[in-house]
C-alpha cells in the first residue's frame, strides 16, 4: 500500500527538490502527485513501499533539522551584520504601499464591525 511521506504544499522549491534527490541518491522508490489545476489535491511524494517509511523519514527529518540550523544560521548573520529584513524596511522602501493597505484594512474592519455597533445602539 503506498505511504504519503512528504506534503509539497507550501513547501519551498529547492527543499523539494532536494527531498526528491535525498530519496534517490538512498534509492528509495517514490512517486509524487501534483496539486491538480485548482490546488484541490495535496501535492505529496508518496512510497511505493511502505517498509521504507521509517527510513525515509529518518532522512527527511535528518535533512530538516540541518535545514533549520543553517536558516537560524544565516538569520543570525544577517541579523549580526545588520542586513536582516524588518516591516520597518519594507514600510521605508515603498511608504505609498503601505498607506493604501492600512487604508483598505480600516474600510474591512469598519465595514465589518458597523453592523454590530449600530445593532449595539438599538438603532
């Protein structure tokens, strides 16, 4: 019976291809299935055989936890060095952008909370 192994949504594409050569270069047999026109379905690599789950994971796990030590890594260069990216930065680049977007997020909540408000006041 065939194991899901890895969900590709939301994952970046060079972690997924470097999941996809992982089980290669250990020879495990996998397939994957897309995500379909919509997005409906779950993009996954999936076994073939599910005696090779455990060491599959184990190499997909081994692979994320080194992953995650070098983005901390790099996050705390570039934080040390003082190059890492902050809102503040991005509000500085394109201050127009920024306007709009807190103008169109006080029309939402106004939008959203009037109702109850006037509901509130018995009107």
């Amino acid at each position: 019976m065939a194991v899901r192994i890895f969900n590709l949504r939301g994952v970046p594409d060079d972690e997924a291809e470097d999941i996809r050569e992982l089980l290669q270069q250990d020879n495990i047999d996998f397939y994957e299935t897309p995500g379909g026109n919509w997005g409906m379905s779950v993009p996954s690599l999936w076994l073939h055989d599910e005696s090779l789950e455990p060491r599959a994971r184990a190499l997909i796990s081994a692979y994320q936890k080194e992953r995650q030590v070098k983005a901390k890594a790099e996050y705390a260069r570039q934080k040390e060095s003082g190059n890492n990216r902050t809102i503040f930065d991005s509000i500085r680049e394109n201050p127009l952008r920024f306007v709009i977007y807190m103008i169109i997020i006080c029309g939402l909540l106004y939008l959203s909370t009037v109702p109850f408000i006037d509901l509130a006041k018995g009107e």
